[in-house]
C-alpha cells in the first residue's frame, strides 16, 4: 500500500514498536547534505499528528486526529475549505503548503512523555515528518518540544496548559496557541468572587505533574488575591481513577470550596467522587459548598453529565461561538462528524493551519524562516478574536472563555454555556512574570 493511501486514510501509526514506555535516545540520522530537516524534495510534505489514543487523555485525542485530518483536507482544497475562507492572511489557497500536497503519520502519545518521544522521533527518522504537532498532556508537550527543538523540526503545540510550555521549558522551535493556567486564573477569579464572595476557604485536589502544579499555583494566587484562603493542597497521581480517598478528608477540612485541578478523565472521575460525597448539597462555614473546574472542556462535561451543572471553569474556545471562523469550522466538522468539535479539536486545526501560513508566507520550509513567520504574527478569523504569537516567548495572547455548566441543556452537546469573555488585556502578562521565569526559548535549529 502506498504511503498516500496509509496517510489519506489516517491510519499509520508510528512509535508503536518503540512506545511502551521506553526512553530513546536522541541520535537523528536526517541526511547530511539537506540543509533542514526533512525538507520535502518531491511533491508531498509530511505532518506528525501525536496524539494521546490511549490513557486518561483519549477523548481528546479522538477529537485531535478528527481536527488534523479535516485540516489536511482543507489544505489539500478537499472538503468546503473550512477556516480558510476566515482567516485573514488569505495566505493559503487550498494547493497543499508551496504546492505540494499535504500527507500526515499518526502516533499513540499515551499520555507517557516517553512514549511521546519515541513516538515522534520515529516519525521524524522513519516518515520524514516536517513538523510534528499533537498531545493534551503538558507533560508530553513538553517532553516532544524538547525533542524537536533537538531534531530541528517545529512543533506546533496542541492541548498543553502548564506554565512551563511557554515558561521554563519554552523553546525556539516550539509553538503554543492553546491558553495556560495563569490565564485561567485570572480569567476565572473576578467571576468567582462576583458568584461566591471574597470570603472563601478553598482545598485543591492537583494532577501530580507539570500542569498539575501550575495550575493549582495560578488559581491559588488569583483566589488569594481576592481574599480567598488555601485551607490545604493534595497531589494526585495522574492515572488515577477513583478518587475517593482524597474526597473524604475533604468534608472535615474546613474547607467551603473544592478546586479540582484535574483534567480529561481524572476530572470526570473526581467530580463524580465529590457528587457521590454529597460535597454538592453540603454546607461549610454558613455557605453552600462550591466546586471549581478551572480548565474546562465539552468533552469532560459530557464525560461528567448532570455534574457539571453550576461548575464554573475556563476554556480556549467553544463551539457556540457566532464569529465567522467559529461557524465555518463548527459546519466543517459537524458535516463530516455528525458533532461540534471540541475545544481539543479547534487548538489542532487552528495550529495546522498556522503552520502552513507560516511556510507559505516564509516561502521556505525551514523551521527557523517558519519560527521568523509566527513570531510577532497578529492574526484574525480563526476562532478566538484578535490574536498575539508573541516574539518573546511563542505564546498566543487572546480572549479567554469563563463557562459554566448548564443547568437544563438542550442536547449531549450543550453541556457549558459562557459566562463571560475575558479580554486578552486581563490575561496578558511579561514574559518575566515569575510564574514563568526559568528558562530560555533560545535559538532556532534548522536541523541537518
């Protein structure tokens, strides 16, 4: 079968020898005489979509590869163009990226950093990937970042909501459009405090990893600045699934809100361990007790059902979003899927197509000439308003959503409704806030 055939179809899957867990060193064999690496000779170029298709993370990664494979088709002119009619750069016209049609390999991130890097060295080595993108685990962005940064190849982040993405591990030839967890805080704290008071005693439940820990430190600090006191923090290891021993110290802590900093599947777990608790019904301190999902996402919402209902949260986009690009991806994906993308779904898209831009508008595929396109690059039509890849760091500022579950949805699909969009202006910090200090995005590397 020819490599067309495996790619249009979506299903080649790379690092699945190497997966299971075992670190590989980084040795890239790419050919001395290219000047970059894996550069496209012929009329194809490859894409690596590395995405979580196993673990707590796999909803997500469905939708990932559902986006990825839509945008390969818009890019190719297949399909009714979606986003690109929207974005104003007006850059791509549908003839793949410089003319040669885009193909992409498929791997398991399994929500394992080292299964991650396995997974994408092996589509750059093996499959000639020019660009790999995917995950919803920071700690796997973070482990495939670094690798590409070695490989001299870009990476276009998916979900990945740690600070350190664009903070201490930041690097020059990585790439965020997703919002962090300091932005969630100071989205989601001014909307808490006008719901629940400035009074308020909080207890954390926090994924033991990387987002885990900077999420947790981004909404503690916003709450606290509101008044708001930490009665306690507790880490919880990320593959979790019953979370029923750390939901009962909770009811005799003092404590009169829940803050789960949980996410995919450990999130729907614990919300259903605090419910079955009757932390819901409970009062603390003369006030009803309140549960807080600082990153929200429609597929968590469904996951968790009647839940969700009440629970405040942020998120990077949502389907009910009337701008033109909104709209003409939701009818894309819903035509082809039968359903409205998830946020998940949206990130990936929208960083495929930024990419392509990039090579167009750089007229080379040479990842420090694409890393010159996005920096400083303010673009519009894409989803979330207004935006910023800013130069600095490779963080994308732009409005952010507070939602909250609804209270009588009309379908499976209408689970969060918006509360509140958040000016880019209120989330925007420098690049030397603390929370983000650490590290440096040094140079490009254009590889071979």
């Amino acid at each position: 079968m020819s490599k067309s055939n495996f790619t249009r179809r979506g299903v080649l899957k790379t690092g699945a020898v190497t997966g299971a867990g075992v670190a590989l060193p980084t040795i890239f064999t790419a050919s001395s005489v290219s000047a970059v690496t894996n550069d496209p000779t012929g009329g194809t170029v490859t894409l690596g979509f590395n995405v979580p298709q196993t673990g707590a993370y796999a909803d997500e990664g469905a939708d990932e590869l559902r986006a990825y494979e839509l945008a390969v088709e818009h890019l190719n002119g297949e399909g009714d163009g979606g986003m690109l009619s929207t974005f104003n750069s007006k850059a791509l016209d549908g003839t793949g990226i410089l003319g040669k049609k885009v193909e992409f390999v498929t791997g398991d991130t399994q929500t394992k950093s080292d299964a991650a890097r396995a997974s994408a060295k092996s589509m750059i080595e093996k499959d000639g990937a020019i660009m790999i993108t995917g995950g919803s685990s920071s700690g796997v962005a973070i482990a495939v970042q670094g690798l590409c940064q070695e490989a001299g190849v870009i990476f276009m982040a998916g979900l990945t909501h740690s600070n350190d993405t664009t903070g201490k591990d930041k690097k020059a030839n990585g790439f965020r459009h997703f919002f962090n967890a300091y932005m969630s805080g100071a989205a989601l704290a001014p909307v808490l405090e006008k719901a629940y008071g400035a009074d308020r005693k909080a207890y954390h439940l926090t994924a033991d990893y990387t987002w885990g820990w900077t999420q947790e430190e981004s909404i503690k600090a916003a709450t606290e600045a509101l008044g708001w006191e930490t009665v306690n923090t507790v880490k919880t290891p990320l593959a979790s699934t019953d979370f029923s021993s750390y939901i009962a110290p909770v009811l005799n802590s003092g404590a009169d809100v829940l803050i789960l900093n949980h996410y995919g599947g450990n999130m729907v777990n614990s919300l259903t361990n605090a419910v079955q608790f009757g932390l819901r019904e409970k009062q603390a301190n003369g006030k009803n007790f309140e549960i807080v999902v600082p990153l929200y996402s429609r597929l968590m919402a469904r996951g968790a059902g009647e839940n969700v209902k009440g629970i405040f949260g942020s998120t990077n986009w949502h389907w009910s979003l009337q701008d033109d690009g909104s709209k003409a991806f939701v009818k894309s994906f819903g035509t082809k899927y039968g359903f409205p993308p998830s946020q998940a779904a949206h990130t990936c898209y929208v960083q495929t197509l930024l990419y392509a831009d990039a090579v167009t508008r750089a007229g080379s595929f040479n990842p420090c000439a694409v890393g010159e396109a996005l920096e400083g690059f303010e673009f519009d039509g894409l989803g979330n308003g207004p935006t910023l890849y800013r130069a600095g760091d490779h963080q994308c500022f732009k409005d952010v959503l507070v939602v909250r579950g609804k209270e009588n949805p009309t379908s499976e699909f209408d689970l969060l409704e918006v509360v509140e969009i958040t000016p880019a202006a209120q989330v925007t910090y420098p690049i030397d806030h603390p929370m983000f200090a650490g590290g440096q995005l040094g140079a490009c590397n254009p590889g071979a």
